[in-house]
C-alpha cells in the first residue's frame, strides 16, 4: 500500500475513533440527565462540545407544570449570577472606548451616593465596595424597579464595612454598576448587553429581564419538597438588574462562554475571565439555576440551565464534567433521607445571623414549625441536622456548652462552615 493511501487509512481511522468517543460520552451525558429527570429531579437545558464542537444538546423536564409544556432547547430560563460575567464584558468595553475609567469614583456618576468619593467602579466590579449583597426585604423583590430606583434602595442600605477594606460578594454592587454603565454610556442596560454581549457572540435567544413585556418561551420558575415541583416564590427580577437579570437558553450561555475563550469580546476581557485556562461561572436565584465552564483551548465546555432549583443541577455540573474529562460520574443518583420532625422539636435554639469565613451572611429563621435560611425550607433528619432540596445538602449546627456555635453545610459541590453572630 502507498504511503499516501497508509496516511488517508489512518486520518479516517482517527475521526472515527474521536466519532466513536464522542458518541460515547454523549451517550453517558444523556444516561446521567435522563436519570435524574425521570424520577422528577432535573428540569432544563443542558448543551456541551468538545474541540469546539457541539455534541450534546437536549431539554428535560416542565417548563409549565400548569399546562404540562415541556422545555425545548430554546426555553428561555433565568441564568442568575452569570449575567455579572456580562457586566464586566460591558464595563471593560467600555473603558477600552473611554467612556469610563476604573478609578473614576462613583460620585462622578451618582454624586449623592454615600461615601461615593472612597468607591471605584473598579471596587463595584471586583465586590470591594461594601455594599451588602442584598439591600431589600424578600417581600421587596417582587416590585418592579428601574435601575436609578434601585440604586436609591442601595443607597438607604449601610456599607457593610469602609469601601476597598475588603472584598463581599455583592449583587447590590452590581446593580449600581449597572446604573453607572448606563449614565457612563447613554444607553440602557438592555441596549448594552444587546451591543457588547449578545450580538458579538451569536446569542440570539437571551433578553434582559422586563416585567412589563412578555417573554416569549420563558420556563416557569419551580422548587422541590417533599410533595414535588412547588411554585417558586414571585420575583421582579429588576432589582438583579446587571447581578442576575438575564434569561436565556443553555445554548447562548455555552456561546457567551465561547466568546469569550476566542477572544471575541478583546484580550482584556479574556485575560480577565479566564483563570487557569478555564472560563466558568454559576448562579442561583429562587426558583432557577445555571453553571457554565469552557476550557480556554476549547477541549471542553458546557452550559447548563435549570428552572427547578435543587441539588440535581450539582449533580450534573459535576458528572458533565467528569464526563467530558474522559472519567465515571462519582454521583449520579439522588438520596433524600427520611424526614424526622420530632429529631428536632425546639427549632429558636438555631435561628439566629451566621457568616462563613469569605463574609458571606445568612440568616435562619423559624416560621410555621420549620427552619428556612431566605428561601430554602430546611427539613429535620436527626438531632441538629437537616436536610435541603436546594442543594441536596445537609446542614448540622455544631453546639458548645448548650449553644449553637456554627453549621457546617455540606452538598456535592460545596462545604461551608458558617460561624454564629
């Protein structure tokens, strides 16, 4: 046989090879979802690639459970926190035109702003502005607000230390940065998502949130108990404006990842993204969750979106990629312990303000016999544990001499430990 006709042998052997192993990991992708999503644990998109190219994309679950309507590819679910990625893409556009500057102060933009002269926009992007990462009551965000009406909310709101002292996850800050943004350029914040985020990255399909308009194709927003899919509680996203505003399907948000890695929206906004070779970013907001991760070399990414906010979508963002990284999924399957309410009968021994070691604030609350930190029921399993259907978790409180001291909240992604106040 010719050498050239050995070469040709060997170059339709390897695609079919990396045809094969793809299928295969598609294939346990699908087997994975499907599981979860038969026994009522998983609703979304899910959309992955591997050497840039898509080999996996499908929907699961209700979008109404109502009217019994499926989600399709193109559902359009709240992506949460991974609209802050969008905002930085902005606010660095932005400056690459000089229409604003990192170290310009605040009060330049919003001059009556409390210590508005100590706080940079560079400290409102980098969550070192002080400003609380929720500045209303839970009842107070499901009003409608403009940008400009919630920076008057963050202003009434106290600093939760002096500006730049240290850094507190913020979705607060973000909606000032999204104001700012607007005043910087003369445009609204939906105008420049659509300019610097949307259109430079093909995403066709992701709108900014509007109470007022209908979104076509939009997925309901659900919880799980021990009943089931529950109605999550009601929200105006308008006050995430620029933290969690943007609702999309999974395949734009894989297109936003891409953008991204291939330096679509500039160098800067890569080398700001992408951190040890990987771009990646997740949210949860009530009744909606979403992660995605692209390797900077393409070799692999996903997306995904979930209108049922529970610790299925943990699941899957950990065997997808285990998955896609040539491994077994270690978890694939969903255990809720039974339920004891008498484990836990004097609930006011662990209500009270708690913080982890990065600053974070939560706060457990007893309401109708049960314990609820914001929106998340807490269900009593044993004595000082409980478990959660927003993570699959489990959250013990730790006493010392007849106190509460601490909960150490574990769920397959994470494992917290927050200190009583």
């Amino acid at each position: 046989m010719r050498s050239s006709n050995v070469a040709f042998v060997l170059v339709i052997l390897a695609f079919s090879f990396a045809a094969d192993a793809q299928s295969n990991k598609a294939a346990k992708i699908d087997k994975l979802i499907s599981g979860l999503a038969k026994t009522g644990h998983f609703s979304g998109i899910l959309t992955a690639s591997e050497n840039g190219k898509i080999i996996y994309e499908k929907a699961f679950g209700i979008a109404n459970a109502d009217f019994k309507v499926p989600n399709t590819v193109n559902t359009r679910i709240g992506i949460a926190s991974i609209t802050k990625p969008m905002t930085a893409v902005i606010l660095l556009k932005l400056v690459e035109e000089g229409k604003i500057r990192l170290e310009d102060p605040l009060s330049k933009y919003i001059p009556d702003f409390p210590s508005g002269e100590q706080i940079t926009v560079e400290m409102l992007y980098r969550h070192r502005s002080g400003i609380l990462h929720r500045v209303m009551s839970p009842e107070m965000e499901s009003v409608s607000y403009t940008s400009a009406e919630m920076v008057e909310k963050v202003k009434a709101a106290k600093l939760a230390f002096a500006p730049g002292e240290k850094r507190l996850y913020s979705s607060g800050g973000y909606a000032v940065l999204a104001r700012v943004l607007e005043l910087a350029s003369g445009k609204s914040y939906a105008q420049l998502l659509k300019q610097y985020v949307f259109e430079p990255a093909g995403m066709r399909d992701s709108v900014n949130f509007d109470s007022s308009a209908v979104m076509e194709r939009r997925a309901q927003d659900y919880v799980l108990d021990e009943g089931g899919y529950r109605n999550a509680s009601l929200k105006d996203y308008s006050f995430l404006v620029g933290a969690g505003s943007v609702f999309g399907p999974a395949g734009d948000v894989h297109k936003f990842a891409a953008a991204i890695v291939d330096g679509k929206y500039g160098e800067a906004v890569r080398n700001a993204q992408v951190t040890d070779g990987v771009f990646s970013a997740s949210g949860s907001t009530n009744g909606h969750r979403a992660y995605v991760e692209m390797k900077a070399d393409r070799s692999y990414g996903f997306a995904l979106v979930s209108n049922l906010a529970c610790g299925s979508v943990d699941i899957v963002q950990a065997g997808v990629k285990e998955i896609l990284e040539g491994r077994e999924p270690k978890n694939s399957a969903i255990s809720v312990p039974k339920f004891d309410p008498a484990a836990n009968p004097n609930l006011s021994g662990f209500t009270g303000k708690y913080k982890a070691e990065s600053g974070s604030e939560i706060e457990i609350v007893a309401r109708n016999g049960s314990l609820y930190s914001s929106d998340i029921r807490l269900y009593s399993v044993k004595p000082g544990c409980f478990f959660d259907f927003r993570f699959f978790g489990e959250a013990c409180f730790v006493s010392e001499g007849g106190k509460t001291k601490e909960i150490r909240w574990k769920g397959a992604t994470f494992d917290i430990t927050w200190t009583k106040q």
